[in-house]
C-alpha cells in the first residue's frame, strides 16, 4: 500500500529554534531528513527533478518543520504572492499534511511558498469537504539563495486537535511544486489523480510522545470593537457595536466556539453573477464564523464543488440562509456556539444560531447536529438534524442519514437521505441521493440517481427544484499520449443529465460532450457542445416583459474556455458560447486578465457579456469587475474590488484594509459605496472599523 513504508521520525529538542529560515541550529543536523520525492506530475512514479529534505523537531510547546527546497536554477524559483490564502498552483509551493488522529480521513493542511506566505486548510473526508477559510495559529520563515530556498515552519500544539492514546502515531506528508516545470513531488507517493489530501496515502510521524506535549489550556477569547458610519438616502447615522469569541478546548480534539453580538462588517462584498437561469444563485459563505470547522457540517454530493448546486445535489446545510429574513434581507446575529471535534471513532458537529429581532421579522433559532462514525479502513455513516424556529416564521425541521462506503481507494459509493418536517405538510417531503464513482488512473466514471419530492422544504439548505428525479452519468477519461510534448493531458468529457416528474414525465434533458486540453506549462482549453430540452408547463418572464413560453424547447451552443499560463506576470482567460437558447439565441462572452509584477502587486480585471434574443423580447447584460490587490508585507494588506453590473444600474465599490497586528488579531478598515448609474437614486456609502485581538490563558 501506498505510503506505508514512510515513516519518519520526529526528534525532541531542548534548545531554541529561532524562526529565521535558515537551518541552523545544530538539533536540524540531528534530526532524521525526509527525502527522495516521488513525482505525481508531470512524470508519476519518478523521483523529483530537484531535491527536497524535511526535518522535524518538537519540543512540549510546539512543532519544527525545517524544509530544504534545492533548486538547481534559483533564478527560476516563482514566488508570486505574500498573501494569507494565496492559490498555491501558481507558484513554487511547500505543504504539510498532519492528520493527527490517524484517522486517515481529515487533517490539517499548511502551505508556504519561498516568499513565507501562509495557506491553511481543514482537511475533511480525505479533501471532500476541505476549508481553505480556517485560519491557524502558526508562523514561517523563508530564505533564498544559491542553493534553492529554505524554511523554517512552527506549529503549536494548541493550534492541533488530536488523540490521548501516548502511543498513536501521527500521519505526516509533504508535498511540493517547482512551477517552472509544472512539477508536483511528494514524500510519501500519490498518483496523479489525487493530491495531498488524500490523507490515507500519507507516512507515518514517529517519535512524538505525548505525555511530553503541553498544549496549554487552550483558551481564547478575542474580544472587538467595531463602529461604522453610514449615508443611506442621504441620511447620515452611525453605531458602536462591542463583542466577543470564545475559543475552548475542552479536549485535546473537542472545541468549543462561541459568539456574542457578531459582527461581519469587516466581510468583503460578493462577487456579483449574472443570472440567466429561472432559479435562484447560491453565493460563498464568507463569515468567519461559519467558516471554521465547516467540512463537518458538509453533508451531500462527493462530486460537489463551488458555485450553485445541480439539480440532484441539494445541499443541507447552506449557512448562508442564517441571518437572512424570508424577504432575505440581513438580520443581525446575536450569538451562537459551536461544539466541533473527534471522539474515537466518534466525530461531532453541534451549532446553535440567535438571530434578533429586525425587519419586521422576530428572534429565530438556527440549530445544526451532525454526528459521523468511521466504519472499515475508509468508511463512515453518519446523521444529521436542523432546526429553525421563531415567532414569524413555520418551524421546519430536516433530519436523515448519509455515508460513504470505499472498498478500495478507486471506488467509492456515497449515499444520501433526508427527510423535512413542515406543519401543514404529509407526505412526499424526503429526498435521497446515490452516488457511484469509479476512477482509476485514467479514469473518471460517476453514476448519480437523485429524487427530490415535490414537499421537500429545507429552510437551512439549499437546492434548486423540487419535485423531480435525477439520473446523471459522467465519463472523463484522462489520456496523456505524448510524454514530453506540450500537451501533457487530453480529457475528453460526457456528461448526461435526465430529469422527470414523479410521474416519469421527461421534463429536462442536458447533454455536455467536449474535449479538455492540459498543457505543460499550465495552460487550459476546454471545447464543449451542449444540448438541451426543457419541458415547461407554464412559462416565466427570464427579465420583466420578456416571457419564455410554456412547451417543450430544444436548443444547443457550442463554445471554447482559455485559460493562460497564470504564474506569469501577465495572464488571462476567455470563455466565449455561442447558439441557441429556449426559442430564441444567446451569445455569451468572458473575458479576463491579471497583471502580477511582483507578491506585492496585483490588478485583475473581468468582464462578462450576455446578448440574448427570444421572440418575446432582447436584453443586453453586461458585468464589469476590477480588482486590485497590494500587500506591504505578510501581515498588510490593500484590496480595492469595484464592480459595474449593467442590470442592477449601479457601480459597487469596496476598499478594504486589513493589518494583522497579532496572530489572528485584526484591524478593519473598510469603505462600500454603491453608487447608481439613474440620476434620481442617491448613492449609499459606509464606514467600518473594527478591531479584533485575541487572548490567550
């Protein structure tokens, strides 16, 4: 079995590592390198063009990573950011796996790149549900030179959750990307068609005792202190809010979260979209407290990614939904907690929302259960219960069971029930999903069956129908023909889509058939045609005064997707359909670009155009988005996001500056201005302030 014979072994220290990125303290001469790096890309099995040794020391406070990136060509070292969450794939990248329950199931990612900026991720169901947005306690230094780039990684316990049992071994993986070469190596081998979080695949870190290790009491609390001042319909006001999280580890892996008068005033604004669908769009959550910990929240699709849901891909649990009156306007947060954690083969997801009472709308009570049990090597069943009750609104209520069966490390079948609770409602409001995906080396084969009742109501999810069954089936295999040439990968794509009625009635058909192209130096293209049928029984307006009709419509479009080289200082992409669109025709245009000088500087410009024509009417759409983003250091950041949105009449813009003064200590300072293109509407602008600091006992 992959990664079995990697073991590693961590060496106790009683001296000083002071984080400077250089390896020289003599306990790194001591300690054990892990070395000889496996390919995964572009050559999988291979040893790594260039040479990698890490070494890890701990002592009862904290853990050393010393890393050593050789590089034979420092001058081709691509360092690109300095920003916390960087996206790793367009630069020269080191990463640590630590599942430190050995569950081989979750963990903890940390990344860094040569210029020390930092990139954390909760790791949940071996990458399924994985949290980019969970920020740790942790600290990295790098240093470039003749011979490559170093660093030097601390990570406290405290920052960790693990097991009691004194004798449980880690499991522990490295990985890195020289981007010059488009080349992926780890420590401990991973087949291309996965990636680091493919926890199972990890070696083994040995040596750590934990009768030595003192994570502290393990006891946060960051207060804040926000004010904002607001002209809304050229009416001034202003407020001072005050409040706090709680942080407490009551175990080693159980934490307990809480919050009083939350306050998301510091949030960026959502990236607008374009909708040219009749259903509504699902949007990021971005609020910090719904971020950390959210993968044991994750309950649906292995398939699921971002964006907006299929059709056969309800989501249980959509945070954004709390803090939202049914007119789904804000509501302010009065509090809430969350219990999160492992308990032997137990994991445990417990989260309770106050909302206050505004908008016309009274208190409501949001509350979420999810309780997973490992069965087998890489198995788990689990169970689910949400609540949401209040004065003004209908309790409703969703509760089932889910699971993931993987007899292998290629096939895995995910299942999913959910039953909903509405008074005033019997019967058909249940919705159950299967799921098959078989994907060897290269392969990708997904089966889906999915029925949604015409009842099924879940105030705390989100999906886009009702009423309807779903049988899906996807076929992606991975060709790679030409070792060495500039196209590293072909992929060719089917994916079929049947929708009925409870009555079996075909009432959607969608068919995607193309071709992805994956080259050597990171460029992408993909070709796709698409064909669609809708069955309406009754027509809708697509925009105010343009109608679709009732019937039966077929239609098709055809169209390319290019994406550049994004580790360049100057890259870009454009996405262009053309064809038919319900009983009329629809040309719809994305085009754009990023200029990246240096980590410091950063501008991006998107814009998107969709001219549609039906018989009942045409309109024109155009979105128009401008990003600028400048870091003075590791610690400061600049971002300015100014967008255009053709049919909202308006000009939205957001400058937001944020220092962290201390770990996960903040100071905000953020402008909003939405500023209207019709001359008798006033433009709307706030103020926010807040100041966060966390305190550790």
């Amino acid at each position: 079995m992959l990664g079995a014979d990697r073991i590693l072994q961590a060496r106790w220290t009683e001296e000083t590592i002071v984080l400077d990125g250089i390896l020289s303290e003599p306990p790194w001469l001591l300690a054990q390198p892990a070395a000889d790096f496996i390919q995964a890309e572009p050559r999988q099995g291979e040893p790594s063009t260039q040479r990698t040794e890490v070494r890890v020391l701990f002592d009862s406070d904290n853990l050393y990573f010393g890393v050593n990136c050789f590089d034979g060509d420092p001058e081709g070292i691509v360092a690109n950011s300095l920003r916390r969450d960087f996206a790793p794939g367009n630069e020269d990248t080191f990463e640590i796996l630590l599942d430190t329950f050995a569950s081989s199931r979750d963990g903890f990612l940390f990344v860094t790149n040569p210029n020390g900026a930092k990139r954390d991720v909760q790791v949940n169901n071996e990458g399924r549900g994985s949290n980019v947005s969970w920020d740790a306690i942790w600290e990295v230094k790098t240093h470039i030179d003749e011979t490559g780039w170093t660093a030097e990684i601390l990570i406290p316990f405290k920052t960790l959750r693990y097991g009691s049992a004194a004798q449980e071994a880690w499991k522990v993986n490295f990985g890195r990307q020289i981007r010059r070469n488009n080349e992926i190596t780890y420590w401990s081998e991973i087949p291309r068609r996965y990636n680091i979080t493919r926890v199972s695949l990890a070696g083994e870190l040995a040596g750590l005792h934990q009768n030595e290790i003192h994570p502290g009491r393990n006891f946060f609390v960051t207060p804040y202190v926000a004010t904002n001042l607001s002209e809304r319909d050229s009416e001034t006001s202003s407020d001072l809010d005050v409040g706090l999280d709680l942080k407490y580890g009551l175990t080693s892996s159980l934490t307990l979260d809480a919050t009083y008068n939350t306050d998301f005033s510091h949030v960026e604004v959502d990236q607008q979209q374009v909708n040219l669908e009749r259903f509504r769009l699902s949007f990021p959550e971005k609020r910090d407290f719904f971020l950390e910990n959210q993968g044991i929240f994750a309950i649906g699709s292995i398939l699921r990614r971002g964006g907006t849901p299929n059709e056969e891909d309800p989501s249980i649990f959509y945070s954004r939904t709390i803090g939202l009156s049914e007119a789904r306007q804000p509501i302010p947060i009065l509090g809430g907690a969350r219990l999160t954690g492992r308990a032997g083969a137990y994991e445990l997801g417990l989260m309770s929302i106050q909302t206050e009472e505004a908008q016309g709308q009274g208190e409501e009570n949001s509350s979420v259960l999810r309780i997973k049990r490992d069965i087998l090597a890489r198995s788990w069943l689990g169970g689910f219960f949400l609540n949401r009750q209040g004065p003004d609104r209908v309790t409703n209520r969703t509760y089932g069971v889910d699971g993931l069966y993987r007899p292998r490390t290629d096939v895995t079948f995910n299942y999913l029930f959910a039953q909903t609770d509405t008074p005033g409602v019997e019967g058909d409001d249940w919705a159950l999903r299967v799921e098959g995906q078989y994907s060897p080396r290269w392969l990708v084969l997904a089966l889906i069956h999915a029925d949604i009742q015409p009842e099924y109501r879940n105030d705390l999810g989100f999906n886009t129908r009702e009423g309807i069954r779903v049988e899906r089936i996807t076929i992606h295999p991975r060709i790679r023909p030409w070792e060495g040439r500039a196209v590293r990968e072909i992929q060719p794509i089917l994916n079929t889509r049947y929708i009925t009625d409870p009555d079996n009635r075909l009432i959607t058909r969608k068919h995607s058939i193309g071709l992805d192209f994956f080259f050597q130096n990171g460029t992408f293209l993909r070709l796709r045609h698409r064909l669609y049928f809708e069955r309406l029984d009754q027509g809708f307006d697509i925009r105010t005064g343009i109608p679709v009709p009732a019937g039966d419509h077929e239609y098709e479009e055809q169209g390319f997707e290019f994406n550049t080289d994004r580790s360049r200082v100057l890259s870009g992409n454009v996405n262009f359909y053309d064809g038919e669109f319900w009983d009329g025709e629809k040309t719809s245009l994305r085009v754009g670009g990023q200029f990246r000088p240096s980590g410091h500087l950063s501008a991006e410009v998107n814009f998107s155009r969709d001219d549609v024509t039906l018989p009942g009417g045409a309109f024109l759409s155009h979105l128009l988005g401008f990003r600028l983003r400048y870091a003075f250091d590791t610690r400061t950041f600049l971002d300015t996001f100014i967008q255009y949105n053709s049919e909202r009449h308006k000009i939205t813009s957001n400058v937001r500056f944020n220092l962290i003064h201390h770990s996960l200590s903040d100071l905000f300072v953020v402008y909003t201005e939405e500023n209207p293109t019709i001359a008798q509407e006033s433009t709307d602008r706030v103020i926010s302030i807040k100041y966060t600091h966390l305190m550790g006992f």
